[in-house]
C-alpha cells in the first residue's frame, strides 16, 4: 500500500481543532497514566514524531495516525500539532490506522480482532485479502476473528484478568456458554496459567455433550473428578509430610487423564525396617 504524501516530507502545523477521529480506529481504551507521561513529555520536549493525516474537506483533517500523541497534545494545552499530510482512499487510511496500532505491543487482543472484523465488513475484503494487506496469515487472522464468538461480557472479564489469548482461545472450545461462563470464573479465580486452563477446558469438553439436556449430568461428573484428583493429591500431600519424597505428574492427553505416583523404594525400605 503506497501512500502519496502531498507535500513530499514537508511538516506542517495544523490547529486540533480542525482534526477529527480516525472512524477506523481500532483503540478504544488508552491508559491514562501513560498518556499523562506522554503529556509532560510533549510539554517539555514537542511533539518528536508528526501525526499523520489526510485531507477530510476544504477545512477538516482525518487523523490516519497518532491518536495518542493528539490526546497527549491535548492534554498538554498545546493548540497546533505537527502533521504530515497524505492522500489515501477511505480503505488505505483504515489500513493504515489498524496497522499502525497493530504494531504496539499494547494493543488488546479484542481491539485487534474488532479492528480486522470492521475492516473486513467495511471494505468487502476477504479473510485471504485482509491478511495479505495486515502482513498476517490467513489462518492467524481467522484465529483472531474466533475471539469475537465470546461474549461481550466474556471478553470484559478476560480483559480485566489479564488473561492472554492462549486463554480466550482454550475457552472457545466450550460451546455451552453457561459451562464457559463457569469455567472461565474458575481460571480467573484460582489464577490458573495457560496449561492448567487447558485442562480444566478439557474436562468440559470431554465430560459434556453439546446437548443442554446433559448439562446437570456433565457437571455432577466434573464435580466428582474434581474430588478424585483432591484426593490423589493429598495422599501424595500426606506421603511428604511424613518424609517421603513422593512426586505426582499429571497428563492430559486426548482420551484421558493421566497420574504417575513416584515414591523411591529406598525410603519405603528404612521405614519398614524402622518400623
């Protein structure tokens, strides 16, 4: 995508006032101490990097890039920012727009994936096509958009844990909502990492059927397993605190749960010839 800079490298100095909001913009949630940080950045030192814009009508601009610097500008008190103007068709400014925030590690894992579906919606473009103009793989952009099957609710939640997309990935497996749901407060609650949500997703998927009619089934099977498993590990529990160095590792393979038990013969020895 090539753009055509109407004044070949030339800055120029345009009022806030007259620059509007990039509709394809991606971001919607900025973090304010970082953008504070920037502001006191900007009032000691300006504005390092122009903001990139395009001519909107005979009077306005379209923010295509910078939309921090601006909101930090702002914040700043400044009146004029320092800008690059281009020419670029609605779709290259959208492109550029997502592609730009794409490339800060910040952006969140549903603003990305909200970002590529507009994208794709708004221009008529196909998975194949988006990837292609993102730099992507048409299976990585098709990865992003199963995000989006999560609710809203869901995505909020995963947000505001912390979680990563390994995460929201390993939930999609759940078809059920109310089962997701319940899962999903379990991750969050017991702090689970990536492998041990990936269990507890394996659990769901291998003990429920997608019927409804088998839910309260399915979850008295869960429970169960749950006590099982709490079991092993307190009789492994036990077997420590009494001196013996026992260690239990857990498998979770396709068809099955997995528990090897290993306790050193030359413990179990002392202790019967000392009992």
């Amino acid at each position: 995508m090539n753009f055509l800079v109407k004044s070949e490298n030339t800055i120029s100095e345009i009022p806030i006032i007259k620059i509007r909001p990039n509709r394809a913009q991606p971001r919607k949630q900025f973090n304010e101490d970082e953008l504070s940080a920037l502001s006191r950045s900007i009032s000691e030192n300006g504005i390092l990097q122009p903001l990139t814009v395009r001519k909107a009508s005979p009077t306005e601009f379209e923010l295509i890039a910078g939309e921090r610097r601006l909101r930090a500008a702002i914040l700043a008190g400044m009146k004029r920012v320092p800008c690059i103007i281009v020419k670029c068709s609605d779709k290259e400014s959208a492109v550029y727009a997502l592609l730009e925030n794409l490339q800060r590690a910040d952006l969140g894992m549903f603003e990305e994936a909200r970002g590529i579906s507009r994208l794709i919606r708004r221009y008529g473009l196909t998975q194949e096509q988006a990837a292609a103009k993102l730099g992507k793989t048409q299976s990585t952009i098709a990865n992003k958009l199963r995000l989006l099957k999560l609710s809203p609710e869901e995505q909020e939640w995963i947000e505001k844990a912390g979680l990563t997309e390994r995460h929201a990935r390993a939930l999609l497996r759940i078809d059920n909502e109310e089962q997701r749901r319940e899962a999903l407060s379990k991750i969050i609650s017991e702090n689970l990492n990536v492998t041990r949500s990936e269990e507890l997703v394996g659990i769901y998927t291998h003990n429920n059927p997608r019927s409804q009619g088998h839910r309260g089934k399915s979850k008295a099977v869960i429970k169960d397993l749950r006590i099982f498993l709490n079991t092993i590990n307190k009789a492994v529990d036990t077997m420590r605190l009494s001196g013996i160095d026992a260690q239990s590792v857990k498998t979770d393979t396709e068809n099955f749960i997995e528990y090897t038990i290993r306790i050193p013969k030359a413990q179990i020895n002392r202790a019967e010839k000392s009992a």
